[in-house]
C-alpha cells in the first residue's frame, strides 16, 4: 500500500462486549462513515476474524441496504451478528435480507426506537441492542426474545446493575473506566503490593531465591504465577510446580510483564475477571506493537508496554496518578507520559486510549491508518489470551 492509499485507509475501532463475569464475548467493529467500503477495506488488509477469535463479531448497520454480496463475501457467517437499526425493520427490500442472512447463519440485533417483539420478529432478530444512554425498554419488549440481548454506552456501575436486571446479558461501554473501588479487598491490596515488590526485586536484578520469598508469602499470587505458567499459552510439555522453575521458564523480562498484568487480576477467586485486566492488555500490547513499528528497541517497547498498563492503576487502585508515580521508581519517560501524556510516549498513550483517534493525532505520531488497525487487531488478539490465562 503506497503511502497516498494508507494515510486514506479508514479508521476502524473495536469496542469489547463482556458478559456479567467480564469475559469477552464479542466486539463491535466501528466505522465513521455509513459506507461499507471502509469496513471492506479494514477486513481485506487482515484477517480480523483470526485475530478476534473465538469473538463474534458485531457490524453496525447505519444503511443495510449497502450490504451485498461483495461485503458478505468478507464476513464469517457464524461469527457476525448485525447490529441493524429498527427503523429498518418494516422495509420490504430488508426483510428479504435478514431472511437470507438469517438462513446463511447470521444473527440480527434490533436496535433503537421501536425495536420489540414485532419488529424483531419482522427482521428476524433474536435479540436487541440497548443504548443505555436513552430510554430503556421494558421488560415486555425483551421476554419475548431468546436473547442475548446488547446494552451499550454504559457509563457506570448503576447503569451496569439497571441493565443485567433488566435482562440484559452483553455489556458494552466504559464503564469499567469508572470502576468503583471497593473498600473491603484488603487481600486485594495486599497481593498488590506484593507484585509491585516483585516488581521492585526485578528492577534491581534481584536472584532467584529473591523472588520467590514474596510469592511465597502469598498463594493466590503464587497460584495465578503457576497456572499462568502452565497455561497453553506457553505449551511447556511438562507440568511446572516450582517457583524458581517457573521463573527460570518465563525468564525475567517475561516475568516482569506479567506480573504488570497481575496488578489488576481479582485475588478472590469470585468467578469474575476484573474488568480492567483485558484493557490494560490492550493498550500494552498496541503501545508496544506501535513502539516496535516504529523502530523502538527492545527496551523501548519494555517501557512502552509498561506504559500501557500502568495507564489504569489510578483506576484501579482509586488513587491519584501523582500518588501513585511517587512510589515508583519509574523511568523519566514513562512518568511524563502518565502524567501529563507528554513525549513519544505520552503521544502513543493519548492514540491507544481514544476510542477513534482523530487522524491528525496519528499524523503527529507518524503513525497511519492501516498500521494503527493492525496493531490494534494483535493488541486485542493478545487481550483475549490473556484474559483467559490470568
């Protein structure tokens, strides 16, 4: 692609959808324009449905007529579900595709005004999207459908709790940005304290033997370490049941990542993830995806991927960024970019936690579109895996 073609590559962006135990289930591929072109031109320049697997796929349909046999040609059946306005659920020409689509084994979501047991039942939708931002509907409206139905725009945990007792089952939104700490995980903030001694221990080349004094103090954290490690994410042939085996395996650097994305890993084992585990992993992995396709050294994307996960501890542990810097001993770089998002650093943290990045961000960063879509393809490949190893 020459550099004319990529800089009009379009700008596609991907919003996680988790259930009520914060597992990923789908995402919602966003496009600005109501044109299909750009999506194809996103779906031909990788393979997204690899990459996302085992996700669906969620597609907005601002204009579904548009969707024809050149766009289906792009699109894996059994993992797409269309997100189809309910507007458009009276139009003649549109049932007939929702009827084909249905039989080639797509899934439909009704969404916005209107959207109910008839309308659904005319576009053949099994299901309906919610935006929490307007008027909810009733309980009438979705006990008729087999579900799951899709809530999105949740900005909070009420609107979270409002939702899931509504009968809604597929979360999306940021939501998980305000989360509330809770004030009774003393064993939470313990286990975090201990991996940012960890983290400490590492910093300083610390031995082996080192290491493991914390982690033993500490089974939940010394579990988490273990399974990760025994995980098919390493394929190690044989069972590791040692500490210092374990970090022997790893190896250092690969060590210190992790124990970055175990700071947000729920201690208690209640059946849930926490919420920002998969996004730190996301914006680790772009931030470092980015500093690699940029030219940064190995040490650079250290830092880069640091940067990312680091990005939410103000969040996770409800305290200021200021309060938190001080008790690290963190590099120069990596602090500007956390505090006032200044510096390459600071650029590629800004790009990684928009949503859509505006195109004149990526222009500054010399980044352009398709390498942007690219690395945030391998960013949510790695999140995924992560959030089902941790």
């Amino acid at each position: 692609m020459s550099a004319s073609e990529s800089n009009l590559f379009p700008l596609v962006g991907l919003q996680a959808v988790a259930n009520a135990h914060n597992e990923w289930v789908a995402v919602t591929l966003h496009v600005p324009q109501a044109s299909t072109a750009p999506l194809l031109a996103a779906l031909a320049a990788a393979d997204a449905y690899a990459f996302l697997a085992p996700l669906d796929c969620i597609i907005p349909l601002a204009d579904p007529h548009g969707v024809d046999e050149a766009v289906l040609a792009q699109l894996a059946p059994q993992r797409t579900i269309f997100r189809l306005p309910a507007v458009f659920a009276g139009d003649k020409q549109i049932q007939k595709k929702c009827q084909q689509w249905r039989d080639a084994g797509y899934r439909i979501l009704l969404d916005g005004a209107g959207a109910g047991p008839v309308a659904a039942a005319q576009a053949e939708a099994r299901a309906l999207a919610i935006d929490a931002g307007g008027e909810l509907p009733g309980l009438h409206q979705l006990l008729p459908l087999p579900g799951p139905h899709l809530a999105y725009n949740i900005v909070n945990a009420q609107q979270f709790a409002a939702l899931q007792e509504l009968g809604v089952s597929w979360f999306a939104g940021d939501y998980a940005l305000h989360h509330a700490r809770q004030q009774s995980e003393p064993e939470d903030a313990t286990s975090r304290r201990r991996v940012l001694a960890l983290l400490g221990l590492l910093a300083r080349d610390a031995d082996a033997h080192e290491l493991e004094v914390p982690l033993k103090q500490d089974p939940s954290l010394s579990y988490h370490l273990l399974k990760l490690v025994n995980s098919a994410a390493f394929g190690f042939t044989a069972p590791i049941t040692g500490f210092s085996q374990a970090i022997t395996l790893l190896g250092r650097r690969q060590l210190q990542r992790w124990l970055q994305l175990l700071l947000y890993a729920r201690q208690q084992d209640d059946g849930k993830i926490h919420a920002l585990l998969p996004l730190a992993a996301v914006r680790a992995a772009q931030m470092e995806a980015l500093c690699q396709l940029r030219g940064g050294d190995r040490d650079a994307q250290d830092l880069a991927f640091m940067t990312g996960v680091f990005s939410l501890l103000d969040v996770l542990l409800g305290m200021p960024m200021e309060e938190i810097i001080a008790t690290l001993n963190l590099a120069p770089e990596v602090s500007a970019a956390l505090l006032e998002r200044n510096g390459e650093l600071g650029a590629l943290l800004a790009l990684v936690e928009s949503s859509a990045p505006p195109p004149d961000g990526l222009r500054r960063a010399g980044i352009d579109g398709e390498t942007y879509w690219r690395s945030l393809l391998q960013a949510y490949q790695w999140a995924i895996q992560v959030s089902r190893n941790l």
